[in-house]
C-alpha cells in the first residue's frame, strides 16, 4: 500500500493513470502471506469471505466519500457579509483587503481579526481543530471550493468530535506501524533462506540505521523514486510468483482443504489487512481531476473487483501448489539453487520493494506523532529526528517480540483494520447523515459497526491464542535442553 493524495486544483484525468493508482495503493506485502491464509481456511471458504470482505469493504470506503461531501455542503452555506457578527464561509473570489471601506478608512484590528477568519479555509479550521482555533495559513486566493481535501481524521472529527479524530489518528498509527514490522520480518525471514546462521538481532542491527534515515524525509516528494523503485519491483515479483504457482500446479499432487471452519477467524483478520485503505480512500478520490471525479467511484470499484480476483487468484494457487507445506510467506516455498537463481531473484525484488516502502509506510505515522507531540514541528526538527528514530527502533522490538508474519498481520488486521475499514465508517456515516438515512442505510450502518466489533474481538483472540501456542512451541526444544542438561549433572554426580 502506499500513499497517495492531491489537491483539488489538479489531478489526474488519465483512467489508465486513476486504476494504476488505486490498484497499486491496494497491492502489498499482505498478498504474499494469503497462501497461508487459505491453507488455514480451505480454498471456498477462502474465496467466498474474500469476496465478501471486498464488497464490505468497497461499499464501507465509499461511506466516507459520502460523508466528505456532506461536510463540504455543511461548509457552504450563503455567505455572509463583510461586518456580520460572524462569518461561517469562505468566499471562492477573494477580493481586495479595501474592499468594504470608504476612502480614507482605516482598519481596526477587530477587522483585520474579522478578514482572517472569513478568509480561513474550511479545511483550515477542521485541520486545526484538534487545537481549538484556526490558523490562517492559506488564507488568501484559495482556488475551488476551498480546497476539497478531507482526511479521515477530518471526518472523524466533524462525526463525533475530538474523540472520532483521534481514533482515526491512532488506529493509523498502530496499523502503519503493524505493517512496517511485517516488512521487516518479511526481509529477514527471506533473507535467512540464505544466511541461516545470522539471528534477528543481527539482521535489526544491519536494516534498521538505514530505514532511520529514510523515515528522517519531511515530504514525500523526497521518496518518489523509492516509491516507484518499489512499487515496480513489487509488480515484477508478484507476477512471477503467481506464474510460478500455476506452472508448478501441476507437477506436486496435493489435497487442499475446500472449508475449515476453525481457520475463520484468522483469515477473516487477513483479508481485512489486504482491504484496509479506508485511510487512503480520501486521498485517492482527492488525487482524480475535478472534471473527472465524478466518476471516481466506477473507476474504484472496477479496479478492487480486479484486485479482489487477483487475491482470490493468488491465494488459492499458492496454497493447492504446496498443499500442507505452504509457508507463511509464499516466497520461503520457492525452490532454492546454489548459486543465482530464479528464487533469489524474486526475494530481492521483493525484500528491495518493502525496505523502500518502510519509509513511505512510516511517513503518515510521522505527520501524525509530529502534529500530537511536537509543538511546531517545522520548528523543532531535533525533536522530530529523535522520534522518527525511536519508532523504527520501536518496529525493531515489536519485531523480536512477534516474529511471525501471518500472525502480525492477523493483530493488525484484527484490531486496527477492522476499526478503519468497518466501524469507524459505519458510525461517522450514520452519524454525519443523521435524519436523513433510509431504514436500509441505518441498517447497514449498524451492519458495519456489529461486523466491526465482532471481528476485531474474534480476530484478536484467535491471534493470541495462536501466538501463545507458538510460544509454546517454540519454549518445548529449551525444555528439553534443560531436562538433557539436568540428567547430565545427575549422571555426573
């Protein structure tokens, strides 16, 4: 997944351009562990909540589109003018600052104060409204209608205050930074197919001072070509890993699971980390060209029924190559030569792809950290570089504490995913649009919340109940050890 955004002077008008940038926004290291997720669940089953999972998510995702119109009509009501007690919109022709004044009139500071706020974009102060006034940063021409980009944050707010912020704010947090991990385990568990002998620790000591100083980048016009460098390594090993599957179909003879129930909860969590991008939805919509967006949704829904097959694809081909043996991580099933071959090839790719995406995952955790902890982060750059430091740091131990893809990806999904994806839309729809929904809608609404909540305790269960049994398994191989080393001395005394 990556970032995208716009603004609304501009954008794309290209539809090869608008699908090439959801797709891509929606394709990511979670691709690689659903083989894994469909030898826990059985192939049908697999399919069927896949499917379902997409056309939840899709209509979810859209609520919020929804929503961020509905908060532009409630910022643009009639104008009010120059001299009423307060003005509550913000004119799309600004004119001159005599305007209003006989000749030879002097402003007072009531009146300069009166022009900020008229000229203060809406999105100035919802932006700002986490510190309970408006800055007036872009308060002078302001091109149309005043400029239409909305986080979810923003919605969050404008649906149930201050808390609906920050829920949205934390629950990016968590779940960028859930997915930073996986990436790291990702390279190194790929990376160890080569040099077994080197331990976590060491492979943290060698990745980490570099993604430190990718994540010190203030803007994401300094990780362009980091981004596009990984995305297209990405695509390259994502299609050669799924021609790898169908052409070695056909040479192993396995029986995969068509249903296991058992394996519900985990693949449900795994299919809500690949559909997560409620939190980039807003931006993706903003990134289209006014004469075009109204076409947005075709074009969004089109592009996920791709990727939806794509996953369904990739999925249950991985998963019947390798039956029973299927990894965590489909490319740890690829067959290994001596030397340079087809497998390391595809592993670097790979492994190059995220530990350029790392930085691009981390900077919307940034913006966020830097706007709660850090007063003018512009201002205090230090502070700024210590705290992005600390959280890749952070990433290491959560690492060293969870050294498990599929399990990583099932905690954030379960948790995270399933706020953003379902209840967060579900309640600040129903919310926002309170009075005027259908039966139907609110009980959609309602659908999205319950589903939300249900999952997320279902899916977290299953996750610690999993991680505790590979505690246990992992502590077995020590406890043998000990007893060995006891009778040891036994038999020496």
């Amino acid at each position: 997944m990556t970032v995208a955004g716009g603004s609304s002077g501009s954008g794309s008008k290209s539809p090869v351009k608008i699908l090439a940038n959801i797709f891509i926004s929606f394709i990511g290291a979670g691709v690689l562990g659903l083989p894994f997720a469909f030898k826990e669940a059985g192939i049908l089953e697999g399919a069927i909540v896949m499917s379902l999972v997409g056309m939840i998510s899709v209509k979810a995702m859209l609520l919020l589109i929804d929503c961020k119109y509905r908060i532009l009509e409630k910022y643009h009501p009639p104008i009010k003018k120059h001299g009423d007690s307060f003005i509550t919109e913000v004119t799309l022709d600004h004119t001159e600052e005599t305007d209003g004044l006989m000749d030879g009139e002097v402003k007072t500071d009531s009146d300069m104060e009166i022009e900020k706020k008229a000229n203060c974009t809406w999105h100035d102060k919802i932006e700002d409204s986490r510190n309970g006034f408006c800055t007036f940063s872009n308060m002078k021409n302001q091109q149309e209608p005043a400029n239409t980009e909305i986080t979810y944050g923003d919605v969050g707010y404008q649906a149930i205050g201050h808390a609906g912020r920050m829920l949205v704010d934390m629950a990016i947090v968590i779940s960028q930074t859930g997915f930073c991990c996986a990436y790291i385990i990702f390279i190194t568990e790929n990376l160890s197919a080569y040099f077994p002998n080197m331990k976590m620790q060491v492979w943290l000591l060698i990745l980490l001072p570099p993604l430190s100083l990718l994540t010190l980048a203030r803007h994401l016009g300094g990780l362009a070509l980091t981004s596009l460098l990984a995305q297209c390594s990405n695509l390259f090993a994502f299609a050669v890993v799924l021609w790898f599957d169908f052409e070695h179909l056909h040479t192993i003879e396995v029986h995969p699971k068509k249903m296991k129930l058992k394996g519900l909860p985990f693949f449900l969590a795994i299919s809500i980390y690949c559909y997560e991008g409620a939190g980039m939805i807003l931006h993706l919509e903003s990134s289209v060209a006014e004469s075009v967006r109204y076409k947005f949704k075709r074009y969004f829904i089109t592009t996920m029924v791709i990727v939806t097959s794509m996953y369904v694809s990739f999925g249950s081909c991985g998963y019947a190559s390798f039956g029973k043996e299927t990894n965590q991580i489909i490319t740890l099933n690829l067959p290994q030569g001596e030397s340079l071959d087809f497998s390391m090839i595809v592993k670097s790719c790979l492994c190059l792809a995220l530990f350029f995406t790392y930085p691009v995952m981390m900077f919307p955790v940034m913006q966020i950290l830097d706007g709660y902890l850090i007063w003018e982060p512009e201002n205090n750059k230090g502070k700024g570089n210590v705290l992005r430091i600390s959280m890749v740091v952070l990433t290491g131990f959560i690492v060293l504490m969870i050294p498990s893809f599929s399990n990583i990806m099932a905690l954030v999904g379960a948790t995270c995913c399933t706020l953003l994806a379902f209840t967060l839309p579900g309640l600040f729809h129903m919310t926002i649009f309170k009075g005027t929904l259908s039966k139907c809608q609110v009980f959609f609404d309602w659908f999205l919340i319950i589903l939300g909540i249900i999952g997320a305790i279902i899916g977290t269960l299953d996750t610690l109940n999993r991680l505790a049994k590979l505690g246990a398994v992992e502590q077995i191989p020590r406890d043998i050890l000990a007893n060995q080393t006891a009778v040891a001395a036994t038999g020496q005394k």
